[in-house]
C-alpha cells in the first residue's frame, strides 16, 4: 500500500483541511481586495472578469477560490465583520471607554458614505450570508462598547442594544444611499449623540 503523502491530505490541519499554499493565499487576498473594490465602486451588476482584471489574475484563479459571486460576497463580508470586529475590540480596550461607542459609530457612517460598502450591495441583491455567528459577534462587540459607554457615564443607562443597533442600522443606510458629505454625517450624528449621552455628559 502507498504511504499518504500529509502534504496531499492536508493531515495536521484542523478539520483535515489542508491550508493554501502561500502563493494561493496571496491570490485569494488580491481578489478580496479587488473585489470589494470594484463592487463599491460600481455595484452588483460587476463581473468577476472586472474584479480578475483589478487583481490582476486570470479568472479561472478567481473561480478557483470562489466558485461564485455569491461566494465571493460572503467571503468579503466575512472579512469586514471580522475587521468591524477587530476594531471594536481595540475601542473596547482603549483608555477611554466613555467615547468608544460614539467612535465606532462614527467610523461606521464614514465608510457608509464614502462607498457603496458590501453590506448595501447584499441588501440589494438578496445573498443569503450565512454568517450568523458573524453577526452576533458584532452584536456582542456593539453591546460590550454600549456597556463600557455606560459604565464611564457618558451614555444613558435606560439605552438598550436593539436600539442602538437600530439607530445604526438606520444612520448608515441613509448615508449609504444619499452619500451624506462631512458635514451631514457630523450634523446627524451630533442630534443622535445628543439623545444617547447621560444628561450630566452633555454638560
């Protein structure tokens, strides 16, 4: 009987999933990459041939990794809540925990405005993500922000998280598809503040 050559059947890796070659790592990154560029810039009508051509590889390399365009949002999706996620746990530990929310909050209008972000372009074409461990993870990081913002006085404490996540949802839709410029975004987000500060923050 021929030995198993573990190379080959990915033996050592969890799950037996054999981990990309570096090369192909660095490939399957370029997509991503591209690819949230290009459907930012020019929706979900985009090829795959577009997004081959920003990478700069052929696009049977595209297909290799994601056989669809479906799979290829989910995979950028998966990818920024996994960079939303990190982002959070970083405001989380900062040494101001009283702003944490409203920065987070902020930065998420910001990128709403400034490009037809993944999260929009899936709303419209009705992927199924598939993702919900994702999603309450970002959950879980908005609610640990919205606790510390409360434990440091500077957001009321009858606040819940649904209506954080509301307000959110709300505020990053409009200025996804209106483009608010800077000063909308500073003005909208002052009212919304204004309603989540504990009143002795406001002075």
């Amino acid at each position: 009987m021929t030995p198993t050559n573990p190379s080959r059947s990915g033996a050592g890796a969890p799950g037996g999933v054999r981990p990309l070659r570096a090369d192909a790592q660095r490939n399957r990154e370029r997509i991503l990459a591209a690819a949230e560029a290009v459907f930012a810039e020019k929706g979900p009508s985009a090829s795959t041939e577009e997004v081959a051509a920003r990478a700069g590889v052929a696009i049977g390399t595209v297909f290799k990794h994601f056989p669809t365009k479906q799979a290829l949002l989910q995979a950028i999706m998966k990818g920024l809540l996994g960079r939303l996620d990190g982002e959070m746990a970083e405001l989380a530990a900062d040494d101001a925990p009283g702003e944490a929310l409203f920065t987070f909050v902020t930065r998420m209008v910001e990128q709403a405005a400034r490009k037809r972000t993944v999260v929009g372009l899936l709303a419209e074409t009705g992927v199924d993500l598939q993702v919900a461990s994702s999603v309450q993870m970002l959950r879980d990081g908005i609610e640990t922000l919205l606790v510390r913002s409360q434990e440091a006085g500077t957001v009321r404490e009858d606040v819940r998280l649904d209506e954080v996540i509301a307000l959110l949802t709300g505020i990053c839709q409009g200025a996804l598809h209106a483009g608010w410029d800077g000063d909308l975004q500073r003005r909208t987000l002052a009212i919304v503040f204004a309603g989540l500060r504990a009143s002795e923050a406001r002075r």
